[in-house]
C-alpha cells in the first residue's frame, strides 16, 4: 500500500490530534475530506469511495473489502490476522489491551467505550485505558464527542486520533485545512 495511504501514517504526522469520521457514503467521504479529517471509517462499501477521496480508509465492519487501507479487529478475531492491511485492535478494558499485546502487539489501538455502563462519562472511559497504551504504540478514541474542548483534551492526554460519527468536522478539528 502506498505510504499516502497508510493510516499510522496520516494520524501520527502533523501536529494536534487528527481527526477519522464514520462516513456512510462518497459524498459524506468528500465532506469530511474538505474540512479536515485524517481519514474515513466504513462498516460497508460505498461505492465510488476511492475517487471521492484521497484518505486512508479503515474498516470496520464485517469481512474484508478490497478498498481498506487498515483493519479494526479485536484481539480474538482470527480473520484479520492474515492480511496486509494495517491493523487496528479495537479494546474495550485492560484485559483486552493486555491479551492483544501478547497475541498481536499492534502498533495501533482503538480504544471502544463500547463495554462502559451507561453512567460512565465517554471521555473518561477511554482516557482510563490510555494509561495501559505502551509508549510507540498509537491510540485512536472511540468516543462521540461532543465538541472541541473533548477533542483538545484527547489530545493532551495522550491520543493520537479520535474516531467520531459522520457530521460537522472542522469545529472538532479546530482549524480549517489549508488550501491546495
């Protein structure tokens, strides 16, 4: 995969903390592009993806499509361990982060707040887990955040991404991107 497309590549490089969207569909894709983001998520295909945008693509659903640049899997999962794609190990609590290092040693986490009960705040619940993330490794933030004050205090914590639902992207990213 060329380097312009490689995920630990796009959310390590530059300054502050970069910023990958949920999109559903090309348009979307094209969108979140233009105001910033470091790189897309898909849990299907979507037709067109690629001449939509120059981003790296991380998938995140089921099986494996040809157009994935990086792969979230959880440590468990079996399928994802073949491929060339760059993973991404989606974990959830300490056991999880603990089992991936000694069955996968990922250079990238993706830590999920899914497995929080509903009264833990987002945020907290993935801060909580960045402290277990080994120096050199890279950690994206699963969380819907709320605004740029959330986002800024990923960054200072520690975060190298956050993963956020599609919509308003350059009021979490902060700045707009320059022209080209």
């Amino acid at each position: 995969m060329p380097a312009s497309r490689r995920l630990s590549h796009h959310i390590s490089q530059g300054d502050g903390i970069a910023v990958i969207v949920h999109v559903p569909d090309a348009s979307a894709a094209r969108a979140a592009e233009e105001q910033g983001a470091k790189a897309l998520a898909l849990d299907g295909p979507i037709e067109g993806i690629r001449e939509a945008t120059t981003l790296p693509l991380l998938w995140c659903g089921r099986g494996i499509p040809a157009d994935a640049d990086a792969l979230a899997i959880r440590a468990d999962d079996e399928n994802g361990h073949e491929t060339e794609l760059e993973l991404v190990v989606d974990v959830r609590d300490e056991d999880e982060l603990e089992d991936a290092l000694e069955r996968l040693d990922p250079e990238i986490f993706l830590i999920s707040v899914r497995g929080g009960d509903d009264s833990d705040d987002p945020v907290e619940w993935v801060l909580q887990l960045l402290p277990d993330v080994p120096a050199g490794k890279l950690a994206i933030a699963d969380v819907a955040v709320a605004n740029r004050d959330e986002v800024l205090q990923l960054e200072r914590a520690g975060f190298d991404a956050v993963l956020i639902p599609n919509g308003s992207v350059r009021e979490l990213v902060g700045t707009s991107p320059p022209d080209v």
